[in-house]
C-alpha cells in the first residue's frame, strides 16, 4: 500500500470524523466495493445500522478509497 502526505488540516479532519478511537492508528475507516466509506466503530464487520456514510464528504478521503479499491477491489478497513 502506498502512503499518502496530508497537511495538517487534513488529518484533523479524518480525526474529527472519528467514532470510536483506536489507540493503534488515529483515523481508521472502512470501506466497500460500493465506495461506501465510514469511519472505525467495531473491530469485526460494522453493520449498515452503525455506519456513518462519508462518501462525498471528504475529498481525499474519496481520493484514498479509490487507490484502496485498486488494490483490494472488496475494500476493507484501512
């Protein structure tokens, strides 16, 4: 997986986005082969009920899923 550069501004968007910190990363999102993205709430599968949809909200955000997907097409946490 490639990394990508973010100002601060952008990290602390991802952050602020957060549902549930995880003490191993400081944004963690999820997303599937819809482009749907939301942010970490459960470790396992998060069920539509607990999703907060971000798809079109943050640009790089949608910008990461796209690169997510070429190299897992069924997405995933990330």
């Amino acid at each position: 997986m490639e990394s990508i550069d973010l100002t601060l501004e952008e990290f602390e968007e991802f952050r602020d986005v957060q549902i549930r910190p995880r003490a191993d990363w400081p944004a963690a999102f999820s997303c599937n082969y819809r482009k749907e993205v939301w942010p970490f709430v459960s470790y396992g599968l998060t069920y539509e009920e607990q999703r907060l949809h971000l798809k079109g909200e943050i640009q790089l955000l949608d910008e990461i899923v796209e690169r997510v997907l070429a190299e897992r097409p069924s997405g995933g946490r990330f």
